[in-house]
C-alpha cells in the first residue's frame, strides 16, 4: 500500500485500486457466505473513532517502516533483517494497547450475503481497465496483484485467520490476557514460514548475510515504526492486510474507513520524511 500511495500522488491510481479490489475475488471462490464459517471477529463493523485512529495510526507506522503488514515480512525474505525490529515493535504495540484499561466499543453488523453479482462487475471492470488501459509494461505488475489477490482469497477461504496481522493479534491475545484458545495452530506458523520461503524463492534479489549491516539508527526507527502500527493495528482489529483480505470483501463500512485513513496516514507519513530530508540537507551557499 506504501507503493500504491505512491503511485497515487504520481496521478498512477491503477496500483492501489488492483491492491483494493485484490480480496473482492473471495466472492468468486466462495459466492455464499453461508458457506462460511468465520473463526475471525473481523468481519462487519460499524464506523467508529478506533477504525479511524487506528487506520491512521498505521498508515503513518507503514510510511515511516516503508512498508506494511505482507511487505516487510517480503522485505525480511529479501534479506532486510532490520524487519525484525518493525515485528517486534508490532508485537509491543498491540501489548501496550491490549494491556490497558481502556474501553473501546466495536458495533457488529449483519453479513452481506451473496455479493457475487456486484463483485463480479467490479472485477470485470479492473481486468478491462488493466488490458485496455494500462501500458503495456505496467500490466505484468497488476495482473501479479490479482493472482496474488485470487491465491489469497482461496487462503481466506480455507484459513480466515491466516493473515500476518492476525497471528499477531492472537499470540498477543494469548500473551496478555492467557486466552490459551487463542493460541494459534500450527497450521497457521506453517503458512506464515511458506509464505516467507515463498517471498525468498520469488525475490529478484536477495541481500547476502556477509552485505547486511546492522544499524543501531535503523533499527530504533524501524521499532518505533512497528509500534506505531502495532497499536494503529490494535484499534483497527488488524493491520491492512486482514482489512484489504477479510473487511473490505465483507463490504464492511469499518473497513473502508480504515483503508481510507490507512491512506491518509501513509500521505502523512510520507509528507514527514520529506520534511526531515529538506531539514537535513547541508544548505549550499
């Protein structure tokens, strides 16, 4: 989304609408949600100030990381071991949150049935815009977005929770407040590592152990960022991929708001470094 944001203020929207759309293709694999059984509570919400906040938060956690939630586990795959502090921070975040006292309300709504026909529309219309649009040397990118959009949807469809930002979510769960039952199953630990070996095996390239250098700078700015999206994350019921993989596709309200502010943090973000860049630079006189 960090790219995609980018791409954006280039007047190249076509990026960060195929990331948008890319979890509407679970209503192809699955057209019934009654089909369904969610394990996961993040699905219809009402709009309320934690999405908002919390969508925010990290979006600006994401600008300064230059990444989010699949990005920076793709970036550890590539070598960038710096990513680990932006986990860590993320695991803190979401503890801090989750071990204070304060109350946030979250209103459930009914799901949407059988959206399948809608979907079907919208992703007709992307594929069209992406062959006849789009120049032919931008396609082969966007057209990877909606195989990794369509792969992902299936995974959604067998293992709801599967999502980086959710196993997060529930090793704090069980962290912090000793819900054993949240403790997630192998299966998932199993994915997560596919997913890395996967991102490895596909990398263009990769960093050598012997070319990484290890930063104390670096990695204190890569946990604050991690933390600012692990409580950004905390608020918002998950990180930008359970949003873009499981709410957005619910047609949930909550979710498009988050994504929205997800957005406007990231712009903020960026909007920042360019400020410190220009305060740092030596002045030529």
């Amino acid at each position: 989304m960090v790219r995609g944001v980018q791409e954006l203020l280039a007047k190249r929207p076509g990026f960060l609408i195929t990331i948008i759309c890319c979890g509407f293709w679970f209503w192809l694999i699955s057209p019934s949600a009654e089909e369904i059984s969610f394990s996961t509570p993040m699905r219809r919400h009402s709009v309320t100030l934690p999405f908002m906040l919390g969508g925010f938060l990290f979006g600006l956690g994401a600008a300064i990381n230059k990444g989010c939630s699949v990005s920076t586990i793709s970036k550890l795959a590539k070598g960038q071991f710096h990513m680990f502090a932006t986990l860590l921070g993320w695991i803190i975040g979401w503890c801090l949150l989750a071990s204070t006292s304060i109350a946030l309300s979250y209103s459930e709504l009914s799901p949407v049935q059988s959206p399948s026909v809608t979907v079907m529309f919208i992703l007709f219309i992307l594929i069209a815009i992406i062959m006849f649009r789009i120049p032919v040397n931008r396609r082969p990118i966007l057209l990877g977005i909606v195989l990794f959009g369509i792969i992902a949807s299936l995974l959604t469809s067998l293992v709801p929770e599967w999502a980086p930002s959710q196993l997060l979510k529930d090793i704090t769960a069980a962290l912090i407040h000793g819900e054993s039952s949240r403790w997630p199953s192998i299966q998932r630990y199993l994915i997560i590592a596919s997913l890395v070996l996967g991102m490895a095996l596909g990398a263009k390239k990769r960093l050598a152990l012997s070319e990484f250098q290890l930063r104390p700078i670096q990695l204190a700015k890569h946990l604050i960022a991690g933390l600012i999206m692990g409580i950004g994350a905390s608020l918002a019921l998950g990180g930008n991929d359970s949003q873009l993989l499981i709410a957005l596709p619910s047609f949930s309200p909550a979710g498009a708001v988050t994504i929205f502010s997800m957005v406007i943090g990231i712009i903020t973000g960026m909007m920042l470094r360019k400020a410190k860049q220009r305060l740092t630079q030596p002045r030529v006189s």
